[in-house]
C-alpha cells in the first residue's frame, strides 16, 4: 500500500532530522504564539504584504498564473520539468505510481529549480506561485467570465504551455487589447531568441518553440488593422529574412575560419592547451597577412610596376665584379646577387619623389608604411590583449578558489586520445597531491638557508650561461665580419652567426631546466622562470646581434664618405673625360660600372632575412628529426629492442607549447625589426607561417605526445601576448633609432641624399600641403607643445588607474556585504525553521503523536531541502522576499498541518480560509516537493 | 543511401539551430556521426529522428571514449525512461551545451549535473568522493588515499560551500565555475 511505505519513509527520514537541525541555536520564543493564534491571523503574518497585493487586479492576475500550466501540463508528462510542475501543483493527483516517479523527479527538479531563479520568466512565476498557492483555488472561484478570459491571455503570454490560443480571443480584439498583444508577441520573441539558453530536453525546447511561433504567426497579421497591417507584416518578413540571413552569414564566416576543423581535431587529440599554440599560429598568421598586404600593396607591387627597371640605375644593377657569380644558387641562397639587387630590399628603391604617372609618391610612402607596420601592430597585440582580459574578469579573485577550480574545470573534455587522458589522470592527481601538501606545509620550510644557497648558485649559473651566450655572439658577429672583407670563405664560415645563434637556442633552454632543477621551485613558478630565462637568452642574443650590427653599419658609415667622394670624382672623370675626347657624347657610364657604397641598410635586411630563413629551416629540421623520426624509431624498433622504447628511456617527444610559442614570437620580432630595410620580409614570413601551420599540424598528430605540464589555453593566451607586446616594443627601438639618429645611404634606398630619414615628411608637408600646415605642423612639433601633451596624458593614466582602483575596492566591500547579508540571512532563516519544527515537537507530540510526527517531519524535511537548496542569487531583494516570505509561512503551514487530523479543533479558523489553506502544504512547490515516493 | 542520410529537412535544420548553439554544418555532421551509429537498415531521416542509440553505442564515439564522466553525460542528456539511451535530439542537446558557442550559464548547469551522481540536486561529499575518482582515473597508482581524499574533500567545501550546509548547490557551484578562467574553454566537446 503507498500510504503506509510513504509514512514509515517520512518516519525514518525524521529520526535523520534533527542532527541536521542541531547546529543552528533553536529559539523558543517566536513561533509558538503564532501556533495559537488562530488561523486567519496566522496567515495574515505570514504574508504580511497580502493585504496590499490583494486589491490589485494585475498582481492577481499574475498570481493566478501558474495554474493554467499545470491544468494543461497534466496530460503531456514526458518531460521533466511538466512533471515536476505538475506534481508539484496538483492537489490530488497522488495515484500510486505518480507517487513513485515523483521523488526521482524531485531530485532533478532541485538543480533546476534553481537554475530558472536566473531565468525571469519562471523567476517571476515561482516567487509568486510560492505564496500565493493557498490562495489559487478561492481566488480561481471568485473570478468573472471576462476577467478569466483577459487573464487566460496573459498566462499565454507568460506560460510556456504547449497550448495555442482560442479563437475566440483573436475575434474580439479591441483598441486596448491591440497593445497587449503587441507586448505578447514581443514576448514571444523573445522566448524564441532566448530558448537556446534554457536547460531543457530538446523535446520540450522544440515544443515551445513551436507554440511561440504559430503564436508568433498568428498575431502578427492580425495586428495593425487597415495601412498598418500591410508595413507590419512586411517589416515583420524583412525581419525574418534579415534573421535568417544572420544565421546563414554566421554559418558562412565559421565556414571561412582557415583550419578550423585541423584544430579542433587537435585540440580533441591533445586538449586545448595545444591547440591554443595553433590557435596562436593562426593569428600570427593574419597579422602577417595584414603586414603582407599593406606593404606588398603599398610599397613593392607600386614599385615593380612604375618604378625605374631593372638596370637602369646604379642601385638597381648588379655591381660588375659580382655580374658573373649573381646567378649561382650559393650566392642567391646567402641573399646576395640578383636578390639583392631586388625590390625586396631597402637598397633597390630610388630616391625619386613621384612614380609613374600616377605621381606616386613612393619614398613617402616607404616610411609610411614603415610606421604603420608598427602602428597596426601594436594596434592588434593591445586590442586582443584587452579582449582576453576582458573575458577573464573574474580571474583576479579565483585566488581563493584553487581546489574548487582542480576539482571542477581541470578536465579538459576536448581530450579524445586514451593517452592523453591517462596523462591528464597523472596530473590531475598530482595537482591534487601538491596542493594537499601545500596547504598542509604552507607555513612549514625545511632548511630555508639550504635552498636560498642553492637558488641563487643555480641564478647564478644562468647569468654566467647567458652572459657567455652573448659573448659567443658578439664574438661571431665581429668574426663574420672579418670573414666577409676575405675573399673565398667556406659555407660554415658564411653562416657561423645563424648556426651559432640557431644552436644556442636549442641547446640552452634545456641546461637551464636542468639547472633550474636545483632551485625546487613549485613546477608553476618554475615554468614561469624557465619562460623567463629563455625569453632573457632569446633577447640577449638579438640585442647582441644588433649591437654587433650597429658596429658594422657604423664602420660603413665611416667608409661612405669615402666611397663617396670616388663615386663622384668616377663620374666626374668619366663624363669630363668624354666632352673633352670628342663633341660625340659618349654612352652613359654602364651603371654597373659606377663604384658605389656599401648601403648598410641593405645590409642589415639581408642580415634578417638570413636570420628568419635559417630559423626556419633549424625549426622544421628539429621537428622533423626530433619528433619524427624519434617517433618512428620508437614505433618501429620497439618490437626488437631490449627495453621498452615506448614507456621507458626515448618514448615520443612531447609538444613544447611553451618553446614553440616563445620562438613564434621572436621569429616575429625579427620580422618587425627587419621588415622596414627588408620589405620582402614579411613575405617569407607569411609563407613560414603557412608551411609551418601544415607541417606542425602533421607533426603533431603523427609523432607527438602532449606536455605533461600544461599551460591552461586561456590563462596563458595573454602571457603571449603580453610577450608579444614586449617583444614589438623591443624590436621597435632598433629601428627607431636607426631612423632617427643615422644618415641614410648616400647611393641606395628611398632616402638616399637626405640627412636623415624621417625628413621624407617635413619635404611632402613643405611640396605638396598649402603653407599653413606646415606652419601647424611646426607648431605641433614644437617641444614646448609636445612636453604638456605628454604631461597630461602621464596625469590622465594616473588619474584613470586611481579611478579603477578606487573601483576595484568598492566592488569587492559590495561583494564582502552581500556575503555578510547572505549568511546572516541563511542563519536567521534556518533559526526560525528550526525553531518552528521543535515547537511543534514539544506541543504536541502528546496529542498526535503518529498524524504530527509525520507531518511535521515531512515539513521539516522540506524546510531543510529548501534550506540546501536556497541558491544564493544576485538579487538580494528577490532572495529577501522569497525567504522571509518562506520563512514565516513555516509555522501557518505546520499549525494547518496539524490541526487537520482532529476534527474539532478546525472551528478556530472560518471555513472559507481553512479551506483554501487547507491543500496546499502537499501542493505547493516551495514546499511540496518532500512528497516521499516510498 | 549517401543522399538519403544526410538530409534532414530544411524546418527542422532551422529549429535545430534555433534551438542549439551549433550551426548548420555542425548539426548536419552530428547528424551524420548519429546515423553512423544506427544500424544499416535504420539510416534514413526519419528513422533516425525516432530511433534510440543505447548508451554503450554513444559510448564509442571517439570524443567521448577517454572521458572519464562518458556514462554521466549520456544519462544527463537522455531522456529515455531508464536513462539508457540517446535519440538524435537528445545527442544534439549534448553536443550544444558541449559547444564552443553555448553561454557559460548552460555549460555550468549542465556540468553541475554531470557531476551530481546520485541526482539529488546537491553535490555532497559522496558524489566529490565520486567526482575525484572519475578525475583521478581508474589506475592504482593514480588514487588517492583515504585521508588525501578526505583532506580534499574538506578544502573542496571549505572553499565552495558559502552556506555551511556540508553540500554544494547549483548556485553555489555556478559561483565557483563563473570565477573560473578555464572553464569554458575546456569544457568542450567537438565533432
């Protein structure tokens, strides 16, 4: 029988009860009058607003809401939450097997009780059915036919039922009601905008929807009555097809994402902190092809097309002494010869102010987009910087939430590999020993003296490895520079600067993860000191490099004058030489045969190009040995090898998110500092990126196994970038200086002939604007302008972060308050549970003992599950009303529950009001949801 | 056969997408991976709508074979009787909420349910208990010990537990989940 099993179950869960209860101080006082007040005035307390809500029309109308939707729901119980709603409405559907269904029901309903407390439309309809569901039935009694009708179409509105309107609303649209079904349609709208968002079975999802929208249909022609009704309808098509359209363009732009699907296989093989390397990769590579774009468009198509040809001037033609050999691949491999003299160089450009006919203005243009590089790089790095901070906002104060976040985010659910997730298992579970163990010896530190001795042994260390790998590149660079004044130099000698800074790279960020191993740092500080020192070695070595350049091009500067005094007296001679032989003129000296200077500019291009291209070549060659054939001969000789290949000594290699990112960015760093005196630069780049994106693709899947000490995709995406950033700063002040402090080339370049590069600007500003800007220009460029503007702009950033600081603390006192206040309230609300629930108890445990106990257990058990289940909501004012509402109306329920059983004690209350208040405790969904199935 | 598969019709494919955070693309190729699991005769569209795909089936699917909560999400986002097996509409539900697009919101409900083994609505100590062995893996050596489990469990509700009930609720959970930086990103599950 259902009745008997339900009360032994609510028996048994009482006994369970009050060590559940126990902790909280249980009052005596404040409930119990309440229990001998007589009903009516009991009830008043206990929704002490009533009286104000009652008269109007509208909040009883809102009020009577939720019963259509069970009425109707009753016959379609398929989904969840009908059921729930139903079982927790309906008053006398309590046949046997429902009893049965409803408890396993009630438990999913919990979770998602809460969930639709964000959600308005249930939110709003909850609050209100909680404590107004003792009133539904005399309320529904007292109703006129009309009013029924008009609030019927507002629980449409409202309700998510699966039921569409009658016909005989829509006949009898007046002016008045045209408005509201306006308001309803645009309801509906946006029940169908956000129903994506509700965590319903796609069943019920597919039912709403497909009510809203005939509803949706239905009404809109009917709305708008004569001129009206022809816009409407069209303004509503054109809205559906801009939707669709929409729908169709997002679908078209993910389609058009490059690699999308090569990532993601990736990502579901080695989780997402792989794939944000690509993921990296592949903005890297829209950057470039911006940079690409800009100074292929801008600079070197113009120049190809209008400049001078090939030949025509010194600067374009092979010098004579190297015509011969300037086709020979060992001389194009090294940059030199034909490429050289070539519109990828800075060397090649002609210093004419206008090109072609269409009067471009190409040196102009040269320095322009120089800057803009810059400018649009920098441009890019901050804005994905500021986007990435911002979508982790709440990053800052997840400090205090480190286990929650390993228990719960630290599966990463893109891993489809078996590997892979035992990898992931390993550090997972040692992620969960490590940090048991810090926070058991947080404040325990074994011999302190022994590790700050051997940490700064290992630092020290480090400085002398990087101070030595900066004098082997200095020592190199002025090497190199001995070798090329020597005649026939072998290939090694060619490329000791690219082979000795290739191998550095290579072989010092292992020695210093093996000295860092020294320091005993927790292996996240680690990590992060290791990406510091090889970020320290990667930028030592440039810098050096560069200084090492400066010497050089400072030594060219010194022999320009020179060379440019012969070039002068060469062509002096030349063409006297000429006029004096005979009056017939003599062909132009051969410009090939012109003696001309060394153009340090292109010098230092080539120097970069070099650089990028044997990076490129050390990169893949390490993939391709390091990981490919490691991985086959891991694979292939591990059926005829003394030890296991694959678990012990060699295995796979891992992916290097790390290292690989690192090199990325410096690869980058070189192309922003080369790509203004090597504009071809950037081409190669772009072609690196792309080959690279393949080729690393393929090497990944085929021979890789993931880190094991992994760098979280989102956390690390602005460490990126913020190398990134440092990096574009970095490379930006070479060539800054270079442009500002040295002369360019007398005989090469855009530039050539003035004194210094940037005076490009002042010469288009003085030739080519009317006067007055250059007289504002003059004025802006006056220092005495410039130091306040930078002045004020120093006050603005104080100012700002000031503002944001003061922000910043104000939010976390407001977020400390509602803490304070959400707790306070917890504890109070509990307090008067209890309270009421132990009264009840001692009064009249005597008197009923078998019909009390069970009850009251049954409302205690649902106080307390109301209790647990309490969310803890933003809107404190919701959460106020819902609780203290609850809170009060505890006891009225109990003294209802109880005073039922006996006959004669029911006299205390008029009838009307016990009746209606009579069913609820089992129905109402606040409450009633304890409904124990056995 | 090849045409007949993957042809869901045009209102539906708009309702789906409607309805879920994938595109048309992605449900098309849900679709297919769906009626790859079907037996040969059921391979038409509208078997494929009705018919059920039993747990273990789903199961193989690569993405989900190394998840350690793989049973977990199918009971979750099957809306069969006995929670056993999957139809199409349920499966697109899963693939939605597992998809780059879905809000944070949804993520987090549904991950709450996910970890909510005994389906009680709160998270307790069992289903952490739960929880942290599914995380941990099978494997001997990768378990923890009684008194590390029990020290985990008790920071995990020291931390996520505000009201001081001995569970964690949705609400309390989403908090936890919404401060997380990771979270979306790794809880995702592509086709």
């Amino acid at each position: 029988m259902a009745p008997s099993t339900h009360w032994v179950y609510t028996i048994g869960n009482w006994r369970t009860l009050p060590s559940a209860m126990s902790r909280f101080p249980i009052p005596e006082h404040g409930v119990g009058w309440c229990l001998l007040c007589p009903l009516l005035s009991c009830a008043d307390l206990v929704d002490g607003k009533r009286a104000s809500r009652k008269p109007s029309p509208e909040a009883e109308a809102t009020r009577d809401k939720p019963r259509s939707p069970s009425n109707r729901k009753k016959r379609t119980q398929e989904s969840r939450r009908e059921g729930k709603e139903g079982g927790s409405r309906e008053i006398k559907a309590s046949t046997p097997q429902r009893k049965n269904n409803v408890r396993r029901k009630q438990r999913e309903v919990f979770g998602e009780e809460e969930w639709s407390k964000a959600e308005k439309p249930w939110n709003g309809k909850r609050k209100r059915d909680r404590k107004a569901s003792h009133r539904e039935q005399e309320e529904a009694k007292s109703k006129e036919k009309h009013i029924q009708r008009k609030k019927e179409k507002q629980l449409k509105k409202h309700s998510s039922s699966p039921s569409v309107p009658n016909s005989s609303d829509e006949e009898s649209i007046a002016e008045e009601e045209m408005a509201r079904i306006m308001e309803q349609v645009e309801e509906k709208k946006q029940v169908i905008a956000t129903i994506r968002n509700k965590p319903w079975p796609m069943v019920k999802k597919l039912e709403v929807l497909r009510e809203a929208q005939a509803f949706v249909e239905k009404f809109e022609g009917a709305l708008g009555k004569g001129k009206g009704k022809k816009f409407y309808a069209y303004k509503m098509m054109m809205n559906k097809k801009w939707i669709k359209f929409k729908r169709d363009f997002n679908n078209f732009k993910t389609q058009c994402i490059p690699w999308e699907m090569k990532i993601k296989e990736i990502e579901s093989h080695f989780g997402s902190s792989v794939a944000s390397y690509f993921i990296f990769l592949r903005w890297m590579y829209g950057v470039n092809l911006v940079l690409f774009g800009l100074i292929f468009g801008l600079v070197i198509i113009p120049e190809v097309l209008m400049g001078m040809p090939y030949g025509s001037i010194p600067r374009k033609t092979i010098p004579r002494a190297e015509e011969e050999k300037a086709m020979d691949f060992s001389v194009l491999w090294d940059f030199e010869g034909y490429i050289k003299y070539s519109a990828l160089f800075y060397g090649y450009y002609n210093n004419q102010r206008t090109i072609g006919w269409l009067k471009y203005r190409l040196p102009m243009a040269y320095f322009m987009v120089g800057v803009s590089v810059f400018g649009y790089s920098l441009m890019v790095v901050i804005r994905s910087m500021a986007s990435n901070a911002q979508e982790s906002t709440g990053e800052g104060n997840g400090d205090n939430f480190t286990f929650s976040f390993k228990m719960f985010t630290s599966w990463d659910y893109l891993i489809g590999n078996p590997e892979t997730a035992d990898n992931k298992y390993a550090s997972i579970t040692t992620s969960f020993k490590e940090s048991i163990v810090d926070e058991q010896e947080s404040n325990k530190e074994e011999n302190i003296h022994l590790t700050r001795f051997l940490r700064v042994l290992a630092n020290f260390l480090i400085i002398c490895c990087l101070c030595g790998s900066g004098y082997l590149i200095y020592f190199v660079v002025k090497r190199s520079q001995e070798f090329s004044k020597m005649q026939n130099v072998s290939w090694y000698e060619r490329n000791e600067v690219e082979i000795v800074m290739s191998l550095l790279g290579m072989f010092c960020p292992p020695l210093f993860e093996t000295i860092a191993a020294l320091e005993n740092y927790h292996p996240r500080i680690g990590l992060k000191w290791q990406l510091g020192r090889i970020f320290a070695l990667f930028l030592g070595n440039l810098y050096t490099f560069l200084l090492a350049l400066m010497d050089d091009v400072h030594l060219k500067l010194a022999n320009e004058e020179a060379i440019k005094n012969i070039t002068h007296w060469t062509l002096f001679n030349y063409y006297n030489a000429s006029m004096w032989n005979e009056s017939v003129t003599r062909p132009p000296l051969h410009p090939a045969d012109v003696p001309r200077g060394s153009c340090w500019e292109t010098t230092v291009g080539i120097e970069f190009v070099r650089l990028t291209v044997s990076d490129i070549l050390v990169t893949f060659i390490t993939i391709l040995l390091g990981d490919f054939l490691r991985a086959c001969f891991v694979r292939f000789m591990n059926y005829c090898w003394c030890w296991d290949l694959e678990a012990g000594f060699p295995s796979y290699s891992e992916f290097d998110i790390s290292g690989n990112v690192l090199g990325l960015i410096f690869n980058q760093g070189m192309i922003w500092m080369g790509s203004f005196y090597a504009p071809g630069l950037v081409g190669i780049n772009v072609l690196r990126l792309l080959t690279s994106m393949y080729f690393q693709c393929w090497a990944v899947m085929s021979s890789n196994v993931p880190h094991e000490r992994v760098f979280k995709a989102s956390k690390s995406n602005n460490f990126y970038m913020g190398l990134l950033l440092l990096v574009l700063f970095l490379s930006l002040l070479p060539v800054a200086y270079t442009i500002m402090t040295l002369p360019p080339s007398f005989d090469c370049g855009p530039f050539s002939g003035k004194n210094r590069m940037y005076d490009v600007i002042q010469e288009t500003i003085e030739n080519d604007f009317p006067t007055f800007v250059s007289k504002i220009f003059g004025y802006i460029a006056n220092p005495g302008l410039i130091i306040p503007a930078i002045l004020l702009m120093a006050l603005a950033i104080y100012y700002l972060n000031s503002v944001s600081k003061g922000l910043a603390r104000a939010n976390t006192q407001l977020r400390k308050k509602i803490q304070a206040l959400r707790e306070a309230e917890k504890t109070s609300k509990s307090i008067k549970a209890n309270a009421a629930v132990k009264s009840l108890q001692d009064t009249f445990a005597n008197n009923f003992k078998n019909m009390s106990q069970l009850q009251t257990t049954e409302e205690g058990n649902k106080s307390k599950s109301d209790h647990q289940n309490h969310p803890k909501k933003k809107e404190e004012g919701d959460t106020k009303n819902i609780s203290s509402g609850r809170g009060m109306m505890l006891p009225a329920s109990l003294c209802l529950a109880v005073t039922k059983p006996p006959g004669p004690r029911s006299g205390v209350a008029p009838p009307g009001k016990t009746q209606s208040q009579l069913q609820p405790p089992r129905s109402s969904p606040g409450r009633g949801k304890g409904n124990p199935g056995q | 056969m090849g045409s007949s598969t993957s042809h869901l019709s045009k209102e539906l494919l708009t309702e789906y997408q409607e309805l879920t955070f994938l595109t048309k693309q992605e449900i098309l190729l849900a679709h297919k991976r769906f009626s790859d699991l079907l037996p040969q005769e059921s391979r038409n569209v509208e078997d494929s709508l009705r018919v059920r795909v039993s747990t273990e089936q789903i199961l193989t699917l690569p993405e989900l074979k190394a998840n350690p909560f793989r049973e977990r999400i199918c009971r979750v986002f099957s809306t069969a009787p006995e929670r056993d097996s999957l139809s199409f509409e349920d499966f697109l539900d899963l693939f939605s909420v597992f998809s780059d697009a879905a809000t944070p919101e949804i993520k987090s409900h549904y991950a709450f349910r996910i970890f909510d083994f005994d389906d009680d609505g709160t998270l307790n100590k069992e289903d952490l208990k739960q929880l942290v062995n599914c995380l941990t893996g099978e494997g001997q050596d990768t378990q923890l010990s009684t008194s590390e489990m029990k020290q985990l469990i008790e920071n995990i509700l020291e931390e996520s537990d505000i009201d001081r009930d001995g569970t964690i609720n949705l609400s309390e959970f989403q908090h936890v989940i919404s401060r997380s930086p990771d979270f979306t990103s790794s809880f995702k599950i592509v086709l």
